[in-house]
C-alpha cells in the first residue's frame, strides 16, 4: 500500500501514541516540538514555512504560538476538547480547528451510562460487599431501575447523541440543554439547565469547556437537581463547580455524583474520596486501545484532508 506524502511541515507539540506519530510522519515533514526548548528552536528555524500544528487536549496552542507561525492553516487536536487552545486567536488568524470527537464519542458515552449503572445499582458496594464475606449475613439493599428514569444532557453534541441513544433502550426518557439548535434531535429541549436540573434524575454533562461554560452547573443547578438527583461528568471539570458540589453531597442537595472529570485534576476535593455515593475514575472517557487508534487516525486524517482540499 502506498503512502501519500504532501509537501507540508507540521509541528508536533504533544505526546500522542507511538503508531500515531509514526504515522503522521510518514505523510508530513514532521517536526518534534514536545520539549519546550526544542519548540522555540522550531518555531524560531522553520517557523516560517510551518502549515499545521498537531496537538491533544491538555497541551494545547497558546496565542503566542499560533502568532509565531504565519503560515499557519490547521491545528489539529487529538482529544475532543479544544479548552487549552487559543480559540480566539485561531479564528483571527483564520486558522482552523478540529478534534477527534466522532472517534471517541461512543466510549465516552459508554462511560456516562456506567456512571449511571454504578449510582443506580451501587455496584461498587456490591463487589465489596461479596469481597467482604458480607453475603452470608445478609441480603445486599436494593438498587434501582434506570427504566422511567429522566435523563438530563448538557450539551447535545456528537458526545451527547450517543449518551441519548443508550439511555432510550434503557428505557429512560431524554431532554437536554444546548448551546446550539437541535432543530433534528427527538429529544425535548428544555427552556433552561436550570428548567433541565428540575426535571432530570440525571444530570450529564458533556459540553466543551470554554469561559462561558466555566462553572456553569453550580450550586443553583445542583439545588434544582434536588435530593433524588444524580449529576455525571464526562467533560472537563472546570464546567461543574466542585466547591459547590462538593457542599451539595454533605448537605444531601444531590443523592450522588459521577465524576471521570475534576476540576483540578490529577488533583480533587479529598471529601470526594470518603463519599459511598460518589462514582470516581481517572479520566478514562475514551481510553480504550481501539478509540485512541481511532483518535490518532482521524487526527491525521484531519490535516491530510485540510491541505487535499488545496
């Protein structure tokens, strides 16, 4: 099979996978910028002729880079959030964007409904529970159905489709809070996120991260939400207020919590780790070895299909 290569010179400023960079290499001059000193020796050498910047969600594009590139077209994002790049200075410069959201969004969506099986079902207990010796003295409490229960999506994206479309064969009914028209979606919109708290079961979150959406699900919403109310985060932390969250789940505001995000994370709340009502993992939405494949995949094929277009 034979490999197209196009006369362009990309800028790599994070770690991705091995195959992925070894990929994109065999069809780009690409030029390892991941050490910061190699960056500005990059950017201040080949700065001029540099076309794309491939990069992941944690590292990023700062203003200042996107300025220093001049012939700059595409930055091209392994990971569905774009927060830590300069989405302001992009546009000005005409630069665009992309992310590998379409690769990653049934993982991350598997990962919400677990959130929600784990809070309903307290499987979690369930294995210590059995782990313990308990079963023999006793019967392990009821869970409960997700059949009839209310799902509340913020942000009805690629991410939050595929959230919707597992949730109704559970049986659970859809509504959702978004920032752009769904004019297409079966799924009710609600007049607020406050309007959506009030009348979900669950709440997930699965909106970019962005200014406006900084602490957007606060104590107000997590009142609404209400006692029997559970809230699942599988976007970025920074859009739930974890202060306030945490002050909801000490004071019984919220019945629980599923959280694969935080806001500072590697970082979080300490009370988070003491509370039995509270789902935790490490930000592992889409890391399976065959999505990050896949993200490395479109991330090339992103920037391949920028520069075919001429």
């Amino acid at each position: 099979m034979s490999i197209t290569r196009i006369s362009v010179e990309v800028l790599l400023i994070a770690d991705l996978l091995p195959a992925s960079v070894a990929a994109l290499a065999q069809h780009v001059t690409l030029l390892d910028g991941r050490d910061p000193a190699a960056r500005a020796t990059l950017v201040e050498t080949r700065g001029a002729n540099i076309r794309a910047i491939a990069t992941n969600g944690h590292v990023g594009a700062s203003r200042g880079l996107i300025e220093a590139l001049p012939k700059l077209e595409i930055i091209s994002c392994f990971s569905a959030g774009v927060d830590y790049i300069d989405i302001a200075a992009a546009a000005e410069h005409g630069v665009i964007v992309t992310n590998t959201s379409a690769a990653l969004a049934d993982d991350v969506a598997d990962v919400a409904i677990a959130k929600c099986l784990l809070l309903l079902r307290h499987f979690a207990e369930a294995d210590r529970f059995v782990r313990e010796g308990q079963w023999n003295k006793g019967e392990f409490p009821f869970g409960r159905s997700t059949k009839g229960k209310r799902l509340g999506i913020l942000g009805l994206g690629t991410i939050g489709k595929a959230i919707a479309r597992r949730a109704e064969v559970m049986g659970m009914s859809i509504a959702y809070s978004s920032r752009s028209p769904q004019p297409d979606a079966p799924y009710r919109a609600a007049a607020s996120l406050e309007a959506l708290a009030a009348e979900s079961d669950f709440l997930v979150v699965c909106c970019p991260a962005t200014p406006e959406t900084r602490h957007l699900v606060n104590a107000r919403i997590l009142e609404a939400l209400g006692p029997e109310g559970y809230l699942v985060n599988i976007a970025r932390g920074s859009v739930v207020d974890e202060a306030a969250l945490v002050a909801a789940l000490q004071a019984g505001t919220i019945a629980g919590a599923g959280l694969d995000v935080f806001e500072h994370e590697p970082g979080l709340s300490p009370e988070l780790l003491t509370m039995a009502n509270v789902s935790l993992s490490p930000h592992i939405g889409s890391a399976t070895h065959e999505t990050r494949a896949a993200m490395g995949q479109l991330m090339i094929d992103n920037i391949l299909g920028h520069f075919a277009k001429g």
